[in-house]
C-alpha cells in the first residue's frame, strides 16, 4: 500500500495567476512587497515543500516494505524453529511446550455442528 503523493491546487492557481499577470507586465511591481519576484519565489518555495514531501512519502514507502517484509521473514524463522524443536524432541514433549508449542495430546479437536436433517 502506497501513499498518495500529493499536488498543490494552491500551485496550480499560482502558475495560472502568474501568467495572468505577465500579461499586465512581466516585471509588475504593485508595491508593498507584492512583486512578481515575490511571487514567483512564493511559487518556487511551496514546489520546493511539495517535492520534499512527495519524496519522504517514498522514504517511508520504502521502509514499510522493508519492515514488512522483515516481519514476514521473522515469523517463518519463528514457525522454523518451533518445527526444529517439535523434530528435536516431538511434538508431545514439555521441551516443544516451552517453546510455544501445543502438545498433541492437549490439542482441542474443533467441535462440527450435526447438519440439520433435510425432510422432503
């Protein structure tokens, strides 16, 4: 399971805007601050953000894979030694007990329900 990257709809209308506005001067100035070198340095920080986002999303993808798959790997070593200490000393002795085990003999058989009797 991937997680979703993300865009920026915040971007998106900038780069519209901006482009609006060059059409007025691509070298506005409508003071206060409110330039298009502002602007566009704006523009430039929120895809700088978004680009380092999106790649820590692919860092943490990454590491769930790998976490998951050194579970996967942990369990089947786990499963594997049991199984070597049911062949060691089998699978009804205290020893198999002790490592997690169920001896045979105290193993519940699962209890099947009668099928109803059909009448016809």
């Amino acid at each position: 399971m991937t997680s979703r990257r993300r865009s920026s709809k915040s971007l998106d209308h900038a780069q519209r805007r901006i482009a609006a506005l060059k059409s007025i001067s691509p070298n506005l100035d409508l003071g206060n601050s409110l330039t298009m070198e502002a602007y566009r340095s704006s523009m430039n920080q929120v895809s700088d953000y978004l680009e380092a986002y999106n790649t820590m999303l692919s860092a943490v993808d990454a590491a769930r894979s790998k976490l998951s798959q050194a579970e996967k790997d942990l369990s089947d070593l786990s499963e594997h030694m049991l199984l070597g200490v049911a062949s060691k000393y089998g699978k009804s002795s205290e020893e198999y007990e002790m490592a997690g085990g169920v001896r045979k003999g105290e193993r519940r058989r699962p209890v099947r329900k009668a099928k109803a009797a059909v009448t016809a």
